[in-house]
C-alpha cells in the first residue's frame, strides 16, 4: 500500500473516529493501517520536539514518555490510546487528577498489552497474567494512586467520560527489560535477536505491516542441519520438538489466531527468507525451558509490487508470496 494511500486512511480515520467513537473503530477499521499511522504520526510530533507535556486525544498513539491530560469537550464514551516503547522497555502507567464519576458510569481502564479488533497482544496464551488481570480499573481500585507496569512493550488505556470538564492525566515512563519477551515493532524495518534463557516459554515478535522477514540466526538447543520447511502437510518438520520457531501471517493481533506460514526446527545461520503479505506478521519462539534459544532476524517492508495480488483464503496459500 503506497505512502499516499496510508495518509488517506489517516485521514479516514481521525474523520471516522471523532465522529463515531473508539467501538466502531475497533470493530470495522482496518487496525493496522490505522495504528500504523497513528503512530507515524506519533513519531512526526516527536522529532518535532512536542515530548513531555501535551493534551491527550480520546483516540491517540503515545510513543514518548511524559505527562498527558484529558479533558472532556463533551460526553466521550469510547476512548482509547495505544501506548508502545522500545523492544527492549516496558512501560509504567499513572493516573493522577482523576475527576470522573465512576457511579455515573464514566471509568478509566489500563490494559497490559493492546486490544484491537477484539484481540489482544500478547495473546492469552503467551502472557504471564490471566485475562482478567491484565486491566487496572480505576473504580474499583482502592489504591491511593493507580499505577500498572506492562509486561511488554504496549500498554494501553481505555476511557469513558461523559460530563464535559472532567478528565485525568496519565503519567507515562519506560523501563529497561532486560529480557523482552513479546514485543511489538515499532517500525516496519529492522532487525532483533529473540532470546529465551532456559525458560519454558514462548515469545512472539509482532511487525504490523506486510513484510520480509530473513533469519540470519538460529541457535536451538542442539545442532543439526539446515533446514526450512513451508507449511505444506500438518506440521511435518517441527511438530515433535518441543523448541521451534514459526513464521505466522494474519489480519489481527492475536498470535494464537494466526496462520503458520512456515516453522524452523534447526540451529544454523544464514537460513531463511520469506515474504509475509498481511497485516501482522510474526517471529515466534516456542521454547521447552530445555535450552538457550535465540533467533536473530531482519525485516523489511513489502513493496506495493510484492503483496499478493487476490488474498485468498486457503490455509496454505493465505499471506504467502513466491
Ligand atoms: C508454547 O507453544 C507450544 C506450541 O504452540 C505449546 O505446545 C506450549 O504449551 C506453549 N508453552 C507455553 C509455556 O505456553
């Protein structure tokens, strides 16, 4: 999809959102070229130097750590930003100068990760804290601040307001984690070494953008050959091995509803490419706790000329190119 096309969605969108709210959003906008752009243009106010201190949009894309307030114009009862840091930080929420109504139906909620679409990253099967846990909610919280670290490098915060001067402000700094485990790209190009220390686990990389992706390294607990396997019969190559990487594509956000594209069971350098042409596309290590795994990969952004032509359903072909 062109440059020029994207700017036209982001145009779409903010028209979209500001007239119909977050829900409709969610639910029928194409989320990640409505992400993407948000936060393109998250990164454009950066590098034009408006960091610490700024209002905060009912729907909005923060990349920077500083000190955000919301102030209702008007009723606004489906907000959301989506808050995202280096692979290598998580982040830390808090919420001061709350004046909400909690009993009139107003609430703030901080999410551990993003949900788009009705599906949320990490996937449940990949987070450390059960579903339920993941959300910080302000009225029911009976702490004398509100505060949630992220186990990754997105957290996000959703909101209803409805009497107009009520707001909060929301505090955002990042953290340095030494060992990420689900990240989220914030570009779509790029390179990263995923490792899993002796850690029954396992770890998902997302690129919200159609993509190649080359590993340049793989290093799974013993050595064998090389070896890459496209995902022709059910899981021919990998599925015995309890430590793997795949390969996945799809349209949302939730690794554990996407499509194996293909899956590498072999240490070796040098090894595969592939062109991945949906929304989402992901590196992941499947890790027994057996090993030191790590897998080291670079990406770039699919050209117009390289995405599929029809998008079709078939399990075998969907997302793939060549
Ligand atoms: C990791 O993924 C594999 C295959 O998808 C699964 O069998 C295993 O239970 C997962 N491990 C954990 C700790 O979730």
């Amino acid at each position: 999809m062109s440059v020029a096309l994207r700017a036209q969605l982001l145009l779409c969108l903010i028209s979209l959102s500001t007239r119909t709210g977050f829900t409709r959003y969610i639910e029928e906008n194409d989320a990640a070229d409505g992400l993407y752009s948000l936060l393109t243009l998250a990164q454009k106010r950066e590098s034009e130097g408006f960091i610490f201190r700024r209002p905060l949009r009912c729907l909005d894309m923060l990349a920077t750590e500083g000190y955000f307030t919301f102030v209702a114009s008007r009723p606004q009862l489906a907000c959301a930003a989506f808050i995202i840091a280096e692979p290598s930080e998580v982040i830390s929420l808090e919420l001061s100068d709350v004046s909400i109504d909690c009993s009139a139906g107003d609430f703030i909620k901080i999410f551990d990760g993003w949900v788009l679409k009705g599906e949320k990253f990490p996937s449940s099967y990949d987070h450390p804290l059960l579903p339920h846990e993941r959300y910080t909610d302000y009225c029911s919280s009976t702490a004398p601040t509100v505060a949630s670290r992220s186990s990754q490098n997105v957290a996000m915060i959703f909101f209803r307001i409805h009497s107009p001067d009520s707001g909060f402000s929301l505090t955002v700094k990042k953290l340095h984690n030494p060992l990420p485990c689900n990240i989220m790209s914030q570009s779509p190009e790029g390179s990263f070494t995923m490792v899993i220390p002796h850690q029954r686990r396992n770890c998902s990389f997302s690129i919200i953008y159609p993509v190649e992706i080359r590993l340049t390294d793989l290093s799974l607990g013993e050595a064998k050959s090389n070896e890459i396997h496209p995902l022709k019969q059910m899981w021919s190559g990998c599925s015995g091995s309890g430590d793997f990487v795949e390969l996945l594509g799809g349209n949302g956000v939730d690794t554990s509803k996407m499509f194996p594209v293909a899956d590498l069971c072999f240490s070796s350098s040098g090894l595969a490419q592939m062109k991945i042409g949906c929304d989402n596309s992901v590196v992941r290590l499947v890790s027994s706790g057996n090993y030191i795994n790590r897998v080291t990969f670079q990406y770039r952004l699919l050209d117009q000329n390289e995405l599929p032509k029809t998008r079709e359903n078939s399990l075998d072909n969907f997302c793939t190119v060549e």
